[in-house]
C-alpha cells in the first residue's frame, strides 16, 4: 500500500483548487462539522475568510505539503487527492495552521478536511526533513 509523501504540490492540483476556492461555490465546496467550528477559533469568521487564507498560501511558488494517500470522505467514502500544507495563522500566532484539501476531479469539487492549529509540529518536521 502506498504511503504519505512530502513533495512540492503539483499545479494539476494546487490550480483546480485556486479556481473553486476564488468561485466560493458553496456547491463545490464541502466542509467537515469539525473543521467549520475549527475555523472560527482560528479568527477565520466567514468561509471567504478562510478561502482567502488559504489562496494565500496555495499561491506560493514551491509550496511543499504532504500527499495523504486514499483520502476518502466521511460521508460516503469517496476517494480524493488530498494535500497538508501549512498556512501562518492568521491571529499573527507562531504556530501555523494545518490545512487539508480533498480534490475530486471527476466533478470538480473540494473538501475541507481540515483547518486548524499544527499542534503536533508532524507536518513542519517532516517538510524540515525533505527540504535540503
């Protein structure tokens, strides 16, 4: 089976999920209960206040994040190319924000799997010990 990976996030990815994140299609985007509550905490009030967060950081050039390999909803477990990436947070915090974003190719949709405080530090460890 697979594994989870660290690599740049490739634009076929990173470039579906700008375009339905500027749209702000509540259609085309779905959000886990957990991660809307999560949101607010963070001071991120509307759901374009945390889409724009997120552009923001999607927008970087070379944007390193971690592949989650057969990422599946909760709802009806369907599969989706999902990335991690770190975001600054946005209340000027020097821990940063784990982000986590389902593609579903096939019709053109996101879920928001997460959207919180990097508590644990995995992520920027292991973005550390890719990088050169």
């Amino acid at each position: 089976m697979a594994k989870n990976f660290i690599a740049p996030i490739p634009e076929r990815w990173s470039g579906p999920v700008i375009k339905l994140l500027e749209k702000g299609d509540a259609q085309s985007i779905e959000w886990t209960f957990q991660t809307l509550q999560d949101r607010t905490l963070l001071g991120l009030y509307t759901e374009d206040m945390a889409y724009q967060h997120c552009l923001k950081t999607l927008k970087t050039t070379g944007l390193i994040g971690e592949c989650i390999v057969d990422m599946r909803t909760n709802i009806d477990n369907y599969r989706c190319e999902a990335w991690a990436f770190l975001c600054p947070h946005p209340l000027g915090s020097d821990t940063p924000v784990y982000a986590k974003i389902g593609l579903h190719e096939d019709h053109l949709s996101i879920d928001f799997f997460s959207l919180h405080i990097d508590q644990s530090g995995k992520l920027i460890k292991k973005i550390k010990a890719y990088l050169p």
